[in-house]
C-alpha cells in the first residue's frame, strides 16, 4: 500500500517535469513490477517455512493463532473494500481501463484475506480433530494462489515497460485511417507508446508518391481520444 501510494505521489509530483517526455505513467507500473516480485518472494517463502512445518512439525497455540487470523482477515477485508471502490471510482472516470498501481495494492490485500481464511480453517480443523498438517497444506495452497496472481500482474505491467503495445486495438484502427486517407501510402514504421491508463502516444513513419499535410493526418488520428502525442514523418518514395 505504501509502495503504491508513494509511486502515485511521485508520478503526480513529476508530471509536469520536462524530463520525462513521455509523462510519469510509468512510474506506477514500476510499483505495480516491484509489487508483483514482492509478491513472487512471499510466495515462496510461504513454500518454504510451510515445507520446513512438514519436516519439523511445531506445537500451534491455536486458540491464540485463529484470534489474530480472524483479526487479519477483517483488516484486510476493511482495505480491500476501500480499494475496490477505489478502483470502480476509477474506473467510472477512466473508461474502465485498469491502473495496475492500484491493482496490484488490491491484489496484496487480497493475498493477505485469504491466506487469513486459509490460516483459519487450517487452525479450526486443527483445534478440534488434531489435524496439525493442514497448516502448512494450507500454506503451500495460498502460495501458489500467489503464484498465479503475481505472475499475472508481472505479464501485464512487464508488457507496459517493455512497450509491447502493438496488439492493441488502437493499432488497426490507425493503419484503416492511414490506407483509408491514401491508398498509395507505405507505413514505414508505427510504434504505440502507452502513457496513461488509455492514452498512447503514436509514431508514424510513411512513404508517399505525392506530397501529404502531415496537419491533415493527425487531425483524422486525434478523432481517437486514445492517442494523445501523435508524431507523423514522411518521405517521398
């Protein structure tokens, strides 16, 4: 939760910083990449004290253990509530496009209620029929929950610092723009930046036989509200 808060306040402190030609966006999707990695390690120290719980079996004050998972759970239920409406008051402003930032301080809260549920029935069922080894079954089974949702959020936000955005929708609909203004058009180049939640900035590199108002094509380009920084070069052929 810190990290994302603090990625929001450096993203809003620098947005206006001509350093950053391309707008602090990034800065959260760094938060949400450290976040996930968190994520994979707590994954996998879960594996492991759990394994070490199998080989080593401890005594468990279970009374004690069940009080405080139960008082996790509701603390963490409390701040996933807050985030969720967090996420859907953002959405109802951002045409549902996701904030990974946001998702992935969701998705740490998430990890923790459940664990707390599964801490829980593990120690119930171990209060009342002795089933000790339910504890760290349960561990590993949170685990690899995490597992999934962190290499999730990994994918996602790894493909935005990477800008791997060449399959998304918007691409076709600037290529049909493109064919559609001049048929004898060659794109030389086309790179999709993302730079917001639904915001991209486009660089365009053509070849045309006759010259073209480059102010003509962006002007068809900015009908989408996605693309904000619309950058057009053309060379004759």
């Amino acid at each position: 939760l810190g990290l994302a808060y603090f990625a929001y306040i450096m993203s809003n402190r620098y947005k206006s910083d001509a350093r950053f030609s391309f707008g602090t966006y990034k800065m959260e999707i760094l938060a949400s990449y450290t976040s996930a990695l968190s994520l994979l390690v707590i994954a996998f120290l879960m594996i492991y004290h759990s394994i070490l719980k199998f080989i080593n079996p401890e005594s468990i004050a279970y009374k004690e253990a069940i009080l405080i998972a139960i008082i996790g759970l509701i603390v963490n239920l409390i701040c996933a509530w807050l985030l969720r409406s967090s996420h859907d008051h953002h959405h109802n402003h951002h045409h549902h496009h996701d904030d990974l930032n946001l998702k992935a301080a969701y998705i740490h809260v998430l990890t923790d209620a459940l664990t707390s549920i599964l801490a829980i029935v593990a120690l119930g069922f171990g209060l009342l029929f002795g089933a000790d080894f339910l504890d760290p079954l349960m561990g590993i089974i949170g685990a690899i929950l995490v597992l999934v949702w962190a290499i999730g959020l990994l994918r996602q936000s790894g493909k935005i610092l990477l800008d791997a955005n060449m399959n998304e929708p918007i691409i076709s609909k600037v290529v049909d723009i493109l064919r559609l203004f001049r048929s004898d058009i060659e794109i030389k180049d086309l790179h999709l930046l993302k730079v917001a939640n639904d915001k991209y900035t486009c660089i365009i590199s053509l070849n045309s036989i006759d010259p073209i108002d480059i102010n003509l094509i962006k002007k068809e380009l900015s009908k989408h509200e996605e693309l904000v920084h619309i950058i057009v070069e053309i060379y004759p052929k």
